[in-house]
C-alpha cells in the first residue's frame, strides 16, 4: 500500500478506477479499510475517509456522517459506513436509519476487530483496560498524551489512569514499530502490557458483504 496522507486532522477521498460504491471511513480505520480494498481488488470501492481525530470527540461523529451522506446522495450505487457506535450512543444509527444506509457491528472498533464474543471475554477477564489499536499506538502521543495534556501536567496521570490495571494492545499488522510503541506507551501510562494479534476481524467480513451486494 502506499505510504497514506495525514488522515488524523484532515478528510481524504481514495477515489476508484470505475467509482460504484463507497465506504465512508473513520479515519482511525483508513489503512485497514484501504489495504482490504488493495487485498481484495475492489477497483469500484471509493473510500472517503472522515478525521480520525473524529475519534476523540465522539459527539460530533453523527452530525459528520449525516453532512458527508448528505452531501454525496445520488453519486454512488450503494454507500457504507465504516464506523461501530463509537461512542455516539445510537446517535449514529438514527442518521444511518434516516439515510438507509448500514453501518459496521458492535460498539466500537476494539469489538469489530477482535470479534464480539472474543472482546466480551477479554473485557470480562480484566475489566480495568486501557485498550490500543494500530491507529492508537501509532497516534499515542497526539491523541493521549497532548489531548489530555498529560505533557505539561503529568501528576494528572494518576488521576485519569490510576483505576486501570493493564493495557492491551490489539494488533491489526506485525509492525515491531507500534509494538515498540504500544510497550512504550504502556510503561508510559505504568501500566501492564499485553498484546494480542486480532488482524482484521468483522471489518473484512462487513467489508465482503458489503461490497459483494
């Protein structure tokens, strides 16, 4: 795949040779979305890709899609949105309703990508998590550590981390850079860390239905 644009500030289009059918993205998911599209040779799946600093603010996450469905209506055969609840409490599936459009399963991406009964098992085996994904290693220091401004005020630490226990770091790649990351940020946060390779769960078997109609 080739090396992606800034997708954590700013909205990107990957356009298809002969557009059909869109995936409207969480930017936090861009690389997953893009690399099973390259994998599996879907050259009529644009995908349109919403900030993944989105991720942060979760109220704002329905009124962005329902703008973005609103201002694409007409142009493309079928449209799916790649994003779980995240956060946004049913207010993204009454703007899926609204639009008759579908939406990936579960709660967010730690479900999809782990698999529903596998993130209730996990989730049940040690409640006190703090969960990372790729997008999240690889973002650590913008979306954690300066969103919470724990870089000029590091005595909030235990404040805000103080009631978890571990941090799990869900893998989509074999990358050692986000690994050596994800351990980082761990020993950062002091924090047990384990890790567990999940690859692309529900998001290539959501993507697969989707786009095979």
């Amino acid at each position: 795949m080739q090396p992606l644009p800034q997708l954590l500030e700013r909205e990107h289009t990957f356009e298809a040779e002969r557009p059909q059918v869109l995936v409207l993205a969480c930017g936090a998911i861009a690389r997953e979305v893009l690399a099973l599209v390259e994998l599996n040779g879907w050259n009529h799946v644009t995908v349109r890709c919403l900030p993944g600093k989105l991720h942060s603010t979760p109220a704002k996450i329905a009124p962005a899609v329902d703008a973005k469905l609103r201002e694409l209506a007409g142009r493309y055969e079928r449209i799916f949105v790649a994003y779980a609840d995240c956060g946004t409490a049913g207010a993204l599936d009454r703007v899926l309703a609204a639009h008759g459009v579908e939406r990936l399963p579960g709660a967010h991406c730690y479900g999809f990508f782990t698999g529903h009964e596998r993130w209730l098992a996990l989730h049940e085996a040690e409640p006190a998590t703090f969960y990372l994904t790729d997008f999240l290693a690889r973002h650590f220091d913008a979306l954690v550590v300066r969103a919470l401004k724990l870089d000029r005020h590091p005595q909030l630490k235990p404040q805000i981390f103080g009631n978890y226990r571990r941090l799990l770091y869900l893998s989509q790649t074999d990358d050692p850079d986000l690994l050596e990351r994800a351990r980082r940020a761990a020993e950062y946060l002091g924090l047990a860390f384990e890790h567990r390779r999940t690859g692309y769960g529900d998001l290539l078997t959501s993507l697969r239905r989707f786009v095979d109609g």
